[in-house]
C-alpha cells in the first residue's frame, strides 16, 4: 500500500478511471504508477459514486493537495461509508467520491497502491 500524501509534489501525466466506476490509475511524468480501487469481498461493495471537477485540472502541473476523508451513512441498513479524495493543482481540484456498504464484517476503505 502507498500514502496518497506520496502524490503531493507529484505531476500526473494521466489519469484513467475504468467504466466500472471501482478502479482509477494514476502516472506520473517520471512513469510512476498508482492505482486507487478496492479489492472486493463477500457481502460488501464499493465504487465510485461521484467526481466533481474534471481530472484535466490535475495533469500536468504539480499535485499541491491530496488528502481522505471519510464519513459514515448512518441512515444505511447495515454499514456504510462515503470516502472522499480530493486533489489539489494551481489548475483546480478534484474531488472523488467513493461509497462504500457492508454488511458490517467487511471493509469499506479505498486502496491506494503505487504499482
């Protein structure tokens, strides 16, 4: 697992996020690779339900903020928590909303893994 405060100082060159909406891959300009997503289990799932602003805004120029933070959704059946990353540029920011439900047992945290 990697920090997300590695990617401060950073430039990304690209950023993908996959049609499934649980995985998005982070480049660097030095060929540095991240990948933010989460390894599913039984009884839980976990993606990404909302991005405000638009990924162009962190390519190219250092990253100045990245940061987590999370919150539960008490009005869930059983388990859940919203998760949300936001990034920060000279450019403009990013913020990725991810959702997580369980059934109680089972994680609902966000990978950040460097490849």
């Amino acid at each position: 697992m990697a920090e997300l405060k590695e990617l401060i100082g950073k430039t990304l060159i690209s950023i993908e996020q996959n049609k499934d909406g649980d995985e998005v891959l982070f480049t660097t300009n030095t060929g540095e690779k991240y990948k933010m997503l989460h390894y599913q289990d039984c009884c839980e799932c976990v993606m990404i339900e909302d991005v405000v602003g638009d990924y162009e805004d962190l390519l190219n120029t250092p990253i100045l903020v990245a940061e987590e933070r999370s919150q539960e959704d008490e009005n869930a059946c059983e388990s859940a928590t919203w998760t949300f990353y936001e990034f920060r540029t000279i450019k403009g920011s990013v913020t990725i909303r991810w959702y997580g439900e369980s059934n109680g047992y089972y994680s609902e945290e966000v990978d950040f893994c460097k490849l």
